[in-house]
C-alpha cells in the first residue's frame, strides 16, 4: 500500500514546472490582466482578450524553455 501513495510523488514534469511558474509570474507581474479603471488621463486603451492570451501563451514557452534549461538567445 506504501508504494501506491509514493507513486505520486514521483518527478514532476516541465510542463508541470513551467506552468506553476507561469502562474507565478503571471500574478506578480500582472501578465494576462485587463488593465485597472484610474482617474484622470489614460492614453493606452485596454488590450482585447487575444492579446492576453497571446501574451500567456508566450510566457508559458519562454517559462518552459527556462525549464528546460534553453538558453535566452535561442528564444527567438
């Protein structure tokens, strides 16, 4: 029985990884949010929904790369 609770604690996948740290920096960064209501002048407008998840989909493979261990200079 002891071998079927350790079983999920087995290596976790760069998927797994890049996703988490995704999250992370998603939320800290602000990444993927529409932009908050302020007074006073706003010169940029909101960016659409596509836009947000362009914006994730790129920081999930540049996530997944730094998992990987790709070098920054081969991200484009």
């Amino acid at each position: 029985m002891d071998g079927w609770n350790n079983a999920s604690l087995g290596a976790r996948r760069n998927e797994d990884i890049a996703l988490d740290l995704l999250k992370f920096v998603a939320g800290t960064a602000g990444v993927g949010r529409p932009a908050a209501p302020s007074t006073g002048f706003s010169g940029a407008t909101a960016p659409k929904p596509e836009e947000h998840v362009t914006q994730l989909l790129d920081l999930y493979g540049r996530c997944l790369r730094a998992v990987q261990g790709g070098s920054p200079e081969n991200a484009r």
